[in-house]
C-alpha cells in the first residue's frame, strides 16, 4: 500500500483521483500483456505442443493477421534499472552470428504458417536493435519480406537508444520500411543517468526526435521511467517538461520495479537512493497532470498520446489492443516472435524461446524450434482474456455480446467477480448498468486492478513478483 501522507485531492481534465483511492487500491498485480501471464507459462510446452497451433493456422481459411516480433538482446553498455533479457559486449562481430540464427529460424517455422502470411505489424525489441550494422538490419529485414508480406497500411515499429543512433541510421531504417519509433529517455537528470549507467544529454533526444520527423516516420514514442534513483518531485519535473518541449507523438511512463533478485543488473542500485512510495505517488500524479495539461491524452495505464495520434484514434473508435509490447492500434493478431526470450500467440497458445543465446543456436542447429516455454489455453482461459481486454482497454464489456460469443449467463457465470467489481463501482472507477460494464475515465488508472477481479490464476503459486498499479 502506497504511503502517502497529506497528499491533496488532484484533478486533471479527464481524471479525478484522491489520496484515499490510491491508498485503497494501488496494490501489486499483472500488466496483461497476455492472458494468463507469462509467469503461468508450461516448460512442458516444447515444438511438438506448439507445431498444432501453426498447423491449424495453415489449414484455416479465415485466419486473424500477423504481427512479428524480433528479440535483438545486443546491448553496448549495462543500464542499471533494466530487467530485459540482453547481453552486454563491445563484439559487433556476436550480432551478424545472431541475425544468420534469427533468419534460420524464420526458415523453419514460417512454412508451418501456410500461404496466409498477412503481416500487419513488425517490431524490434531489445536489448538495442541499432547495435545491428545496417547490413545486419538489412538481411533481417530482406528476410522477413520474403516469408511475410507486410499490408500497405503496416506499422513497422523500432525501439531506439539515442546513443546509438544519428540522422544516417533514421534514414536507413526509414529506407528499410519502419515507420514508428521509440526512443528510450528515462529521466534528463544528470544525478539520475549517472546512477543508472546511462549518459544521454536532452540535446542528444531532442536531435534524433526532430531527424525522425524529417525523415518522415509517423509516430515518435519516449519512454520515461520514474522510481529510479535521486529521483525528486523537482528534478522529475524539469524532465517532464522537457519531454513536452520535444513534444514526441506518444509517451510511456513507467513505474520502476526494483526487483534485483530477478535482474542482476538491479543489484548495481543503491536502494538508499531509490525515492520513497510518496514521492514516487506524487512523481506519477505531477507527471500526469502537466502531460494532460499539454495537451496529451491519457490512453491507460502508463501510456498517453497527442489527440491525433492514432494510438488516441484507435482508443475513439475502440480498437485499442494490448499485446506483449503494450498498447497497440490493432485489433487480435497472431504473434510469431523470433530471437531469444521472444514470445508468441498463435490461436490458442503462447509460446516463449529459450532465454540463452547458446541453447538458441543449439536447438536451431538440430533443425527444431527453440521453445522452451507456452500454455495452452482453455475455453475459459479465453473468455477470460477477452474480458480483461476490453477492460484494460476501456471499452464497454457487453454481458449479452460475451453471452452470444460464449454460450453463456455472463451474470450467473461471473456473479462472484460481479460482487467484487462492487467495491469499483461505488467509488466511481466503473458503471454497471444496462447489461454492461463501462470504464470511466479516473477508471483508466485502475485497470489493471478490474483485470485482476477476472483473473482466475491470481492465488496460486508464481515465481514473480508484480509491479504496482501506480
């Protein structure tokens, strides 16, 4: 429970939040970027458990498109604050091995697909996918062309660190196809980057976001990190407002979990210097005020966006999905993901890769996939799914759409969960009325804790640990 002592009232255009809701509700819990969590994944999921679902996709006439992922894990320098899978060296020589694998790898399982191959969006993920030389980027990208082919209107989607980059490399990338990146900010403060491991003057962002615009990509995205260390109210403050002089399309603000029994590179941060639970509260509430205040509008949990953004449209219009990279403008895709720790949804399954770069190349040089992890899910599993969806994305949930689609009494089969939602309810995050629920906007911070309520799992053993809501 957030601790967060003479806090007033704060009221933002769209969202009216107190110090006693957060104290009532900010617990610790699941961000949904998948259902159930990948902390629930079977490591007796291997090939032949997932070779089915692939088999069933090439065998159906009406299949949802594609979206690929790429787990490029090659990082030049350690972050401190991060928990992602990656591997730290100054060998460039390790990243073209790398791509020849990931390739290998398309090659084996892209003609378990079929010939419907509709690919609707791309993303690279790391580690730092522009540690790749532009002739690495290119064989990836060459390859990936031959074994999807891309819609005309798909988003091709690169994750960015500033360091890495200059006007050349935006152009190339924009010459490859991508259209939408991310740059990684965390936090302008010098006392902060020093504590993290990571030295980015705002004049070295506010270059590559403005290349970015010149060279024409359509969506620029920050990401900002608060609870790291040194933090302050004021020096978090300087950060924010710079951010919005730079003005990116979209803004992800991250909640900083300290977990360095999980992510080595956590050990190297002095909790001393982390900053308490009130100001970490009062970080996320000033942030989010001056972010609406600028005109930029909440989307969920911790993303927000210009108005005509189409990450905003697609909240309009509710098309607004969640997959393992967050918040998305499409509707249900299949994801194949490729490279180490890259995870997949094909019908009724996900599935995760071997986590090392060792046990990758050994199981692609034995010609099998290299899964190592997935679930099955089960007919409740994806009712369940759904719901959470929708209600992560703030969209109303109809009982009598879940009840056609499902065969069900959404009434009678969620009467406990419906008791439970009470709680929301009566403090205005949500509506129950008129057979549906609806999310209301001060609700948006809370999704995360409505998801939970239909979370089945919740309560059983998990190896992990959750963030908190706030």
């Amino acid at each position: 429970m957030v601790v967060a002592t003479n806090l007033p009232d704060t009221r933002f255009p769209e969202i009216e939040i107190s110090e006693e809701l957060v104290r009532r509700f900010d617990t610790s819990g699941p961000r949904y970027t998948s259902y159930p969590t990948a902390d629930r994944f079977d490591y007796g999921f291997k090939q032949e458990r997932f070779l089915p679902y692939l088999q069933q996709r090439a065998q159906s006439d009406s299949n949802p498109p594609l979206s690929v992922y790429f787990h490029l894990p090659f990082c030049r320098s350690l972050c401190y604050f991060c928990a992602c899978n990656k591997i730290i060296t100054q060998d460039y020589g390790r990243s073209a091995e790398y791509i020849r694998y990931v390739c290998k790898e398309m090659d084996l399982l892209a003609p378990h697909l079929g010939r419907d191959r509709r690919t609707v969006q791309l993303h690279l993920g790391g580690g730092t996918p522009t540690f790749m030389s532009h002739d690495e980027l290119a064989q990836l990208m060459d390859a990936t062309r031959r074994h999807f082919e891309f819609t005309p209107d798909a988003e091709l989607g690169v994750e960015i660190d500033p360091r890495t980059v200059n006007e050349d490399t935006l152009a190339f990338l924009a010459a490859l196809g991508f259209n939408r990146c991310s740059f990684g900010v965390q936090d302008f403060d010098p006392a902060v980057q020093a504590a993290v491991n990571r030295i980015q003057p705002v004049e070295m962002v506010e270059r590559a976001v403005q290349a970015s615009r010149d060279t024409g990509y359509e969506s620029v995205n920050a990401d900002l990190i608060y609870g790291l260390p040194r933090q302050t109210l004021d020096s978090f403050a300087r950060t924010i407002d710079e951010v919005i002089r730079i003005s990116p399309d979209r803004i992800a603000l991250y909640n900083y979990a300290h977990l360095p029994s999980r992510f080595k590179a956590q050990r190297m941060v002095k909790p001393q210097e982390l900053p308490s639970a009130e100001t970490r509260l009062q970080i996320f509430l000033l942030s989010t005020r001056r972010l609406l205040e600028a005109g930029y509008v909440y989307i969920g949990l911790d993303h927000f966006a210009k108005p005509d953004d189409e990450l905003n449209r697609a909240r309009q219009n509710k098309s607004l999905h969640r997959n393992f990279q967050g918040y998305t403008t499409r509707a249900e895709c299949d994801l194949v993901g490729f490279g180490v720790s890259a995870i997949g949804k094909v019908g009724r399954s996900y599935s995760g890769n071997v986590r090392t770069v060792n046990a990758y190349y050994e199981s692609l040089d034995q010609g099998r996939l290299p899964v190592e992890r997935g679930y099955d899910l089960s007919t409740d599993d994806v009712l369940r799914r759904e719901i959470i969806m929708i209600l992560m994305c703030s969209m109303p949930l109809r009982f009598g759409e879940i009840n056609e689609k499902y065969g069900i009494d959404f009434q009678q089969y969620f009467a406990a969960e419906l008791e439970r939602l009470r709680q929301y309810e009566e403090v205005g995050l949500m509506k129950n009325e008129n057979g549906e629920i609806t999310v209301t906007p001060k609700g948006r911070l809370f999704v995360r804790a409505l998801g939970m309520v239909f979370d089945s799992y919740l309560g059983q053993p998990t190896v992990s640990s959750y963030s908190r809501l706030i």
